[in-house]
C-alpha cells in the first residue's frame, strides 16, 4: 500500500503524488473500500480517485534517486524496440507505454530518436505519430526523472546528457 505524500507513476497520467488515503461517501460505491486520491504533478487541478485494491490500471512507486542514475548509466546498453513495419511499430510503441515501466519508455525514445536520424539522412519528415509517441515516452520518463532526481522537468534531457557515458 503507497502513503500519503508518496509520489507514483500512475498509467496515463504519469506522476502522482498520494494525497489522501479514504473511503468514498458516494451512491453505489461501497463504503468500506478504500481509494487513493492521487493528484497529477504534470497535470493541472487532475486528481483521480482509485481503488486501493485496482488492478487494471498499473500504479507503482517511482524510482529512487539511486534507481534513477542506474537506469540513466544503463541507457546506451537499453536496445531500441525492434518493429518491422509501420502497424507494428505503432503497436509496439503502445504496448511499451502502458507498461509503466522506465527502461521500456527509453526504448521507445531510442526507437524514434533512430528513426528520425534515419528520415533526417532520407530527407524525409517523421510521422507525426512517431512524434507523439515520443513526446508521450519522454512526459512520462523525465517527469518520474525529474521527481527522482529533484530537479526541473525541462533539465532532464540535459541532466541525461550529462550523465551518460
């Protein structure tokens, strides 16, 4: 069970600190359950009401400052996803989000970041979903970073540049 002021990365929304542990006072909801009442860090007046016991949507804590500059030492040995076309590629892209999981959102960024080099040297432009998808990867990777590292969002990039050997 998380704590209150406990940050989590919680599916879509990506980080959340706990606010509140409570039952909920609402018609049709059973009163004893317990929900977490979660506000998004990058997402303005968002909060979300969950269950305690929810196991459709993944929710863990973040990293640790340590984790968080293990997985940014490890990031040239985190292969970039392998697709063979474009419907695979998307699906994968996808799948690699909703996983909850760090290392698969730099896999994806790899991915794209390849595939823009590829265009880039093809003069061709990348899709527009291959830019969504890795905006959405790197949200969600550097907002956790951040909170991890206690550091600004928009000094992540950077802060992995630094770091990376």
């Amino acid at each position: 069970m998380f704590e209150i002021g406990q940050y989590v990365n919680y599916g879509k929304q990506g980080v959340c600190k706990v606010e509140a542990i409570t039952h909920m006072d609402m018609p049709g909801v059973d009163k004893d359950a317990l929900y977490y009442v979660l506000s998004a860090v990058y997402k303005r007046d968002t909060k979300i009401y969950i269950p305690v016991d929810n196991h459709k949507v993944k929710m863990r804590g973040i990293l640790s400052q340590t984790e968080a500059k293990e997985l940014i030492a490890d990031i040239p040995q985190i292969a970039p996803l392998a697709v063979k076309n474009d419907k695979s590629r998307k699906d994968a892209y996808k799948d690699a989000l909703t996983t909850c999981d760090c290392k698969e959102w730099v896999r994806v960024i790899k991915s794209i970041h390849e595939r823009k080099q590829y265009c880039k040297a093809e003069g061709k432009k990348v899709a527009v979903t291959d830019e969504n998808f890795y905006r959405e990867a790197s949200d969600f990777l550097y907002g956790e970073l951040a909170i991890s590292l206690n550091i600004e969002k928009d000094k992540v990039e950077q802060y992995i540049i630094n770091h990376v050997k």
